[in-house]
C-alpha cells in the first residue's frame, strides 16, 4: 500500500484521525491515496469492507475509484458512485421496504418549466418583456436560464419564497427577473409534486430528509454505511453536505480529499468555501497536505500558479520535473488561432507521442468550432469529450428500449450479457457504424452493470432514472487515438502531455458575467485548472478578433491574466535555473502584475 509513496502520502494513507481532510494540490495522487487509505483500513482491520460508501461527483470519477479498488484487491462489497446515484438506490429501496411506489426522476426538467411558462403565460401571471407581443420568458434560452437557477437554488437549499432575496445576496445574473424566476420556481415545484415527479436535485434532500425524520431507517443506514469517503470534496454543495452529515451521524468515520485550489463549481450550486470550513463542520477533525505534484513540469507549475492568490512554490517530484518553459502567443484573430494551433499540435505528435496525448483547451463550447474546422481541414483526428449522443444511435437505442422493460435485476444483468456479446462482435475493422455501435454497447453494459451494483430492487424502469442521474454528469474518452478538444471545466480531472490554452480574451478569461470577488477567484482557479492539465509542454494563446457567429466580428483584449503569466514566464527565461528560489523568484514578480491590474 505504501510503495512509492512519499512521506506525506504515507502519512495520510495510514492516519488513525477520523474526521480527516486531505488537501492534496494538482498531481499530488490524491485519489491514489483516497483508494489505498481505503484498502489499509480494510487490510488492518478498522474498516469492514461491505460497509464502506465512497462518494465522488460524476459517474466517470465513480468509475475510476471503482476500478482503482479493484486493482487493490476489494471486491464488490464496497460501494462507490455518485452521490445522486447513492441517494436514489437507497430511495428505491426505502420505498420497497415501505411498498410504496419508488421515486420517478423527471426525464426533462426545461420541458416542465416550458409547460409551466406557457400556463402562466396564458393566465397572466407572467407579464409580457416591454415592446413583446407574446408572453414572456417562453424561449429556450429563458427555460434554460431558469433551470440552471432552479438547480443553483436547490444545490443551496433555497426555497422559491427566499430565492429573490438568496440570488441578489450571491450576486446571480440572468437574463430573467429575479422575481419572475422565483414565480416560475414555485410553480415548477407544485406541477412537479402534483406529478409525484422528482428531480435530479431532490434527491439529495429527500434522502437527506428520510435520514433525519426516520430514526430506524436512519440507524440503518449509518450500519451499513459506517466508512465514508469522498473524493473531490472541493466540489460539494450544500444539498450533498447536508446529505453526508445525515450518512455519517454524530461520531463520523469520515475521510475526504479535495484542492480548493480547483474549487470551480460555485457557478453551479457548489460551495468552495466548505474545503477549508471542514474543521468547522466536523468536529475533531484532523487537517493533512499533499503539496508534490508528480504530474506537471516546475516551468508549468510556475507560470500556472502565477494566477493564484498565494505564494506557495510548487513542489515537483517524478521523472520529468524540467521541461521547456510555457508559450505566449497572440493572434490576429480566431482563425489564425485555430489553424496556427492545428499546425503545433501536428508538430507534436511524434514516436513516443500519439495524438490522444494532446489537448486543446477553451472557455467555452462555441469557441471549440474553428478548432474542429481547422483539423478538418488539416486532416487531423480529434475528438469532443463528454458526448453521450451515443445513447441515440441505432443498435444503442433499440437495447435501451429492451433494457427499460426489464422487469427484474435477473433479467437486466443478463440482458446486460447479451450486450457485451454483441459488442465483442462488433469489431472497429468491420466498419465505422459497427465499430460505433460496438463501442456504445459496451459503455451501456457498463451502465447497466454500474447500475445493478447500487440498486437491490433493480428494475428496466429504475435503469431509466438511473441514467437520468447519472448520463449527465459523465465523460467517456473513447480510446480512439485523437485530439481532444475540451472545456476548461470539462478537462478538470484529466491531463495530457501537450496542451493548448486558447482564447485567453478578457470576457473569456475571466468570463464577461464575473463581476464580483467570489467569482473573479473562482475564474482564476478555473485557469490554474486548464493550465496544469500540462505534463511537459504548455502553450497559451489569445485572439485580437473572434467571431461569434457569421459576419459578426468583435475586437479582443488580452485576458488581464496575461501579465502575471507573462511575468512568471519571463523570469523564468532570464534567471535559467530550476531552483525553488527561481520560482518563488517568479511567483513574486507575477503577483505583483496580477495585484497592479
């Protein structure tokens, strides 16, 4: 359990401290020490293994840990998923103790806030946008808006009654009024109750709810759940916190791993703050670092870490701790961009070096478009993560359908068989379309598999809201040898040899809607984010021009960002040393550009 680790691992793998918090930085292994803790633990005795639950936040993460256990030799007895995923298996299988009907997880919450517009629409209670002739808030782009503030309200626990006053507090903007989007939220929440529907979110404070309010079930639970971890802890909201301090009761045997430094969800319900309050909410508890990076080169620690309010010189250990100094480039506009960035990922693929070992990083999805025109025109392969439009293709849909009918775990596991089968004979040298179905079998055997791991009264039906809670938040890299063009918020959690930082544009980079403190920092993590995806090489680009759709062209200014890059960079060249002197050096001179603006 302890080869190869250094002291500091070593210590947090075999800590007796419970509550625990782990504060492991980029490359610091942290979820190799989560996943061996728990396999020390269950090897010395202090932890039962069938009563182990490690919580993460995507089904990708989920997946990880699982096959990390493995690796470890921990069989199927410790339970790992998400925490929506945990949260509806131990639903289903309250309602089935109770035999009561299980929860149906709403298949589309914009579609039920589209009906709830239009009735209220029609019944006036929506007044009309000035100058608009039909009700408003009816376009997609407001359903979208407001689901994205519904989700924001439920990951914080807010009720429609205190959601004006709750948004203008955290400084939320929309393109709705703040007192339409709680009018909507209400009636959301009375349409989706009279449909005894449940969404993603209320999962979490259902189950959350269930563990206070039912004492028995309560002790229950926390028996079977006795071990808790949780990887990624700088992502949780309040909704999870209140859910895992219900799980884990007074006297917590609790263990969780997390960088605030990577703190970038709060746009989205998560709170960053609740890292560094652990202490705080659990009482007791004890606080460990992971501070070496074994991943990225000290050029690229140093110059990413220039945009972070602190002044902590990277640690590197590993093979390669050197390595060329980062890239700073500007371009006349995004098309130069793209092409010029096409051509030097071509350069760098090379023997030794396949194309999947290459990334190209944006702020956003519209931004990855001239980059996939550009290696289309190069011929070069690359690939957008975190599509799941595999769900719809021919052979995948037609097993899903069968799959929903499925009236028993027997009868989902061995339909689950069948698909692996059919994957196996589905071959990439057949062709394209097969080799495609192939692979989409297989990651829905997966699912399935997944699924009735975490599910004691598993069902077809249950499959169906099963993916609802899980589907959306994961990402398949599907092994073919291909660049990968990615958001920054996506790319978190993976890495690659050579990546490209692109569009680093003020509005962009920090993005236009950040006006506050709290969202600017979290702008500045997001960054430090992309750029240490990098193992040897970085390269970071911006455009004088982008086009944002056809005809429209806007004039750019560098990210404010640059200059504490460009300073770190620069001392970097002229001080040619590698020396922690060297980059604390450069850490100093960049934060005073980022504090000068």
């Amino acid at each position: 359990m302890l080869a190869g680790c250094d002291e500091e691992q070593a210590e947090a793998i075999t800590s007796a401290a419970s509550p625990l918090c782990i504060l492991a930085g980029a490359g610091a292994g942290k979820t190799r020490v989560l996943t061996r803790r728990i396999a020390w633990r269950v090897l010395d005795g202090s932890a039962l293994e069938p009563h182990v639950l490690t919580l993460t936040f995507t089904r990708k993460a989920a997946g990880e840990l699982k096959s990390r256990l493995a690796s470890l030799r921990l069989g199927e007895a410790v339970t790992a998923g998400t925490f929506h995923a945990i949260a509806l298996a131990e639903l289903r299988r309250l309602a089935a103790e109770r035999r009561r009907p299980a929860p149906v997880v709403l298949a589309s919450k914009a579609r039920l806030i589209g009906e709830v517009l239009d009735g209220l629409g029609r019944t006036g209670q929506l007044p009309k946008r000035q100058g608009a002739r039909s009700p408003a808030y009816s376009a997609s782009r407001s359903v979208h808006d407001i689901a994205g503030e519904i989700e924001w309200a439920k990951a914080w626990l807010v009720s429609p009654p205190e959601y004006e006053r709750r948004a203008a507090a955290a400084g939320r903007t929309c393109s709705i009024p703040p007192a339409m989007v709680g009018e909507v939220y209400r009636a959301y929440e009375i349409e989706r109750r009279k449909r005894r529907l449940v969404d993603f979110e209320d999962l979490l404070t259902l189950c959350a709810a269930e563990l206070a309010e039912d004492q028995s079930y309560a002790a229950s639970a926390r028996w079977r759940f006795r071990h808790v971890f949780v990887d990624e802890y700088q992502d949780v909201n309040s909704a999870q916190l209140a859910l895992l301090r219900q799980w884990c009761g007074e006297e917590p045997d609790l263990c969780v791993v997390g960088d605030p430094d990577q703190a970038i969800y709060g746009w989205n319900g998560s709170d960053p703050r609740a890292i560094l309050r652990f202490p705080q909410d659990f009482a007791g508890a004890s606080v460990l670092r992971l501070r070496a990076n074994y991943r990225s080169t000290t050029e690229i620690l140093t110059v990413a870490s220039a945009v972070l309010d602190r002044q902590e010189v990277p640690r590197v250990k590993g093979p390669a701790p050197e390595g060329p100094i980062p890239t700073l480039r500007s371009y006349e506009n995004d098309a130069a961009e793209a092409s010029s960035v096409a051509e030097l990922a071509r350069l760098s693929h090379r023997p030794g070096r396949s194309w999947s070992q290459i990334a190209v990083l944006a702020r956003t999805n519209a931004q990855l478009s001239s980059f996939r025109r550009a290696f289309e025109v190069k011929q070069i392969p690359y690939r957008a993560l975190g599509d799941h439009l595999f769900l719809r293709r021919g052979a995948v849909a037609t097993a899903l359908t069968e799959l929903s009918r499925a009236p028993n775990a027997t009868v989902l596991s061995a339909l689950a068989a069948d698909l692996r089968s059919e994957a196996d004979a589905s071959p990439d040298e057949e062709g394209e379309t097969q080799g495609q179905d192939g692979d989409g079998l297989a990651e829905l055997a997966e699912l399935v598999e997944d699924y009735l791991r975490t599910d004691v009264v598993a069902t077809g039906a249950g499959f169906r809201s099963y993916l609802e809670t899980t589907i959306r938040a994961g990402d398949a890299r599907d092994g073919a040898d291909a660049v990968d063009l990615v958001t920054f918020h996506r790319a978190k959690g993976l890495e690659w040899q050579v990546v490209f930082v692109t569009g680093l544009e003020d509005g962009l980079v920090p993005i236009a809607h950040a006006r506050d403190e709290a969202s600017l920092a979290e702008e500045r993590r997001l960054l430090y984010v992309a750029c240490t995806r990098a193992e040897e090489e970085l390269h970071c680009s911006w455009s004088k021009e982008r086009s944002f759709s056809p005809g429209q062209i806007s004039s750019r200014q560098p990210s404010p960002y640059l200059d504490a890059l460009e300073v770190a960079r620069q001392r970097l060249t002229t001080l040619q040393g590698r020396s922690s002197a060297v980059a604390r050096a450069a850490l100093e001179a960049s934060r005073r550009a980022l504090a000068s603006g």
